[in-house]
C-alpha cells in the first residue's frame, strides 16, 4: 500500500542524499534559477515520482488504481500528530516564563511581541500547570512564542514554595524550545523579596537559562504635567533612581535589565509600546540566532502575518512535494476523467494537513470546501487536461505533468489561505490567485522533466 508516510520517506531519502546542488526543501524554492538548483529539483522529483509509480503499478491492475486509490491518500491523526511533531523540532520557537506580580505587564509584554489584541492575550491564555498558565502564537499545534505566566504570585495565601517548584519542573522539562526567563516589576515597587527568592531559587536550578529584569509602568513616576513618553530611554530622575535600585536588587539573577512601557490605546500614551525595540535587542541578545531573528520578523507589524506565512509555506512545500508526485503518478492512470474523484480526494487531504500545520483543524467537507474556495478557474483547466488523455503516445505525460503542477500550486494558494488566517487578516483571493498562478508555472518546469 502506497502511503503519505512512504512517498514523504522516499523524499526525505532523496534529500538527505550527498549533493552539493541539492537545497533544503524548507528554503524558499519560489526564484529558483540556477541550474544546478533546477537539477536537482528535476533528480529528486525524477527519483520519487519513478518509484512511487512503480509501486503503484506492480500493487495493482491499472483498471483497480483509481477506484481504489482514495483510501491510500487520507492522513490520519497519527500521521498528522508525528508531521507536527518533525515540525516543532524545526520551528525557532522560544518559551518565555513571565514571573511578576498581577498587573505588572506580563499581558501586554505578550501584546507587544505579538502584536495580538488585549482580549485575544486574555482568552488564548490556559491552565497548564495549578500556578501557571500558557499562551501558544500564533497557534498551540505550531508556535513561534510560548508565554508562561505565573498566577497569584501576589497572593499571601499562595504556597510560594509550590509555584517555585512548579517552575523549577517546567524550565526542566526536555523541549526543543529555546528558554527564557523575563521577570517583570513595576517601577514603583519595592516589596521583590518574593520575587527574589523565586528568581534566585530558579536561577540555582537552571543557570544556563537566561533571565531579562523588565521594568515597567514608567509612566506612573513621570514628573507631574508630563502628557507623552519622553525620548527613549527616559531621562527623569525619578526613573532613573528607581531603575538603579532594581537593577542592584536584582543583579544576582539577572542577566540584562531594560525599561518599557506597554499602554493601551485609550490611555493617550504615544508610542502605545515604548521601548519595544529595547526589549526585542535585549532579548535577541539573550536567545540562540534563530529565535532572536524569528521574534525581529513577528515585531515587523506591517508584514507580521505575512512573515509568519512565509515561515509556514517554507514548511508546508516538503509535504506539497509528495502530495504532488502522487498526483502525476495517478493522472499518468490512461483512463480518462476516472482520476479526477482520486485527485480530488488526494487534494483534499492535502489541504486538510496544511490546515493541520497552520493551526486550522477542518473536516474533509471543510477542506473540500476551502479547495473549491481557492482553486477557481482552475477545475476547467483540469477537466480540459484530463481529455488530453485520449491522444496516443504523449497525452498521459502531459497530464501528469500538469497534474503535479496543479497540485502544488493549490498546495501554495492553501499556504497563503492559512497563513492570512493565522495573521488575523481576511484571505484575499486576488491574491492567493495570483500566488497560484506564479506557482503553477514555476512547477511546470519543474515537472515538465519527469518521464513515465
């Protein structure tokens, strides 16, 4: 039995094998114009393609492929849950534990890096531990940012050796994620002991986790009768007394320290996130590269949604890939018009798994859907290659081709469906036609080598 797994094996292999011109499949493919680059897209595509068909064909009677090829291309949740698993290991994702008292800026740090809404900050956020609660951007299956933020530190009925515990468990838990440890105190506090100790107690647990002293609230000791945020940093003397002595207070367990002042719109301050781009430089200092560049790109608000698309459509092209070489493989079936509920069902599914990877779980009449939504003039087109099949010789060829072609484009038109989704904004079809368009002839060329 062909599967999603085995094609994805035989593509890995194909990959993984020396080749100086071979890149990543995670690496943008969207300008590729060096021969070598196109070589080796050719080979490996060549490679997959001929085994798959060749498997497929020795499995069973050509007259049997297409009736009984649907099952063959559904993704089940176990073949999903490991994908996403591959990918988590891959993503530049960093988990931040927010330790400070209630009302000292957690939340909005978490809006200033996200760029996300109070409202959303506040619902996204869940229980995970008795003391502790997790916010997952831009989605829980596939994050980028993992906030975890203490809860009722500030409270005297709390068993602070309980919540020390259960931080000391998390930041020692084995993951992937990059950590970091971000302690938040208003300026105007001076009662820390307990976040001292907590501090101090994590960092003997944990020394080669960093720790950030964010100060926050600046504009609660601004002189009196200053309106606006001064030029950043701020140049009071009231601030300045007050960040020296945390800074001293902390200096044990702190690695970096930096001012900011996260408003809302409606308390008048300009700009709303003063000194985001101190705090974005402070924590890039303290984080691996990768993580570093993944928290600048999510801080450019103009093209967040978009970045973080592209991040996921770098991803989501390896398993668009054999996705693609199933599809020439089942259209290169001579039976005219008798592929076409195969490719369907193939396409389906693979819409499905991009949703998966995207944070969107869909039904297959929800994918279905969103394949109908996306694909436009393209079903004519498809119907119309289908036909080719009855010229002698060189009509299945041509099929497959266009086929792949066709389907990798819908695989990229999804990626962008997903990725205005995930970045809040309403997809825009103009747009994921055009970006379909742009695919399609860039698989074209890429297909147009394989040969039966």
């Amino acid at each position: 039995m062909v599967k999603i797994s085995d094609l994805m094996q035989m593509e890995k292999h194909n990959s993984d094998s020396p080749s100086t011109n071979s890149p990543p499949l995670s690496k943008p493919t969207d300008e590729v114009t060096t021969q070598s680059v196109n070589d080796s897209w050719r080979n490996r595509i060549t490679g997959v393609w001929s085994n798959a068909t060749g498997r497929l064909t020795k499995l069973l009677p050509v007259e049997q492929v297409a009736q009984t090829a649907v099952g063959w291309f559904s993704v089940s949740d176990e073949q999903v849950a490991e994908i996403l698993e591959t990918v988590r290991a891959e993503l530049p994702t960093t988990e931040a534990l927010l330790i400070g008292k209630p009302q000292a800026g957690k939340s909005s740090i978490v809006r200033g890096l996200t760029g996300v809404s109070a409202e959303i900050v506040g619902q996204g956020f869940r229980p995970h531990t008795q003391h502790t609660e997790r916010y997952a951007y831009p989605s829980s299956d596939l994050p980028l940012l993992i906030f975890t933020d203490t809860v009722g530190l500030g409270d005297v009925n709390q068993d602070t050796q309980a919540i020390i515990e259960e931080l000391v468990d998390d930041l020692q838990e084995e993951t992937r994620c990059a950590k970091i440890l971000i302690l938040t105190v208003k300026i105007n506090d001076f009662a820390t002991d307990t976040l001292r100790q907590i501090a101090a107690q994590l960092r003997s647990s944990s020394p080669d986790i960093p720790c950030l002293l964010v100060v926050t609230c600046l504009h609660e000791v601004y002189p009196s009768g200053t309106a606006d945020h001064p030029a950043y940093p701020p140049d009071y003397q009231e601030i300045n007394r007050a960040f020296a002595a945390l800074q001293q207070a902390f200096a044990k367990v702190c690695d970096r320290s930096v001012l900011i002042d996260f408003t809302l719109e409606e308390d008048g301050y300009t700009p709303v996130f003063y000194g985001l781009e101190a705090l974005s430089n402070s924590l890039a200092e303290l984080l691996p590269e990768a993580e570093a560049q993944a928290i600048y790109q999510l801080l450019d608000r103009g093209e967040t949604g978009e970045q973080i698309g592209n991040l996921y459509r770098d991803v989501g092209r390896r398993y668009i890939l054999p996705f693609s070489i199933m599809a020439a493989t089942l259209a290169a079936v001579p039976l005219p018009l008798a592929t076409m509920p195969v490719l369907t069902a193939l396409q389906v599914s693979m819409v499905g798994l991009l949703g998966k990877l995207y944070g969107q779980t869909l039904t297959r009449s929800q994918a279905g859907g969103v394949v109908s939504a996306i694909a436009g003039g393209f079903l004519a087109q498809a119907i119309g290659r289908e036909l080719v099949k009855f010229i002698p010789g060189f009509g299945s060829v041509i099929a497959a081709s266009w086929a792949a072609s066709y389907t990798w484009s819908l695989g990229e038109g999804a990626c962008v469906y997903f990725g205005d989704l995930m970045g809040g904004k309403k997809p825009d079809p103009k747009k994921i036609q055009s970006v379909m368009q742009e695919s399609f002839k860039t698989a074209q060329e890429r297909f147009k080598h394989i040969k039966r």
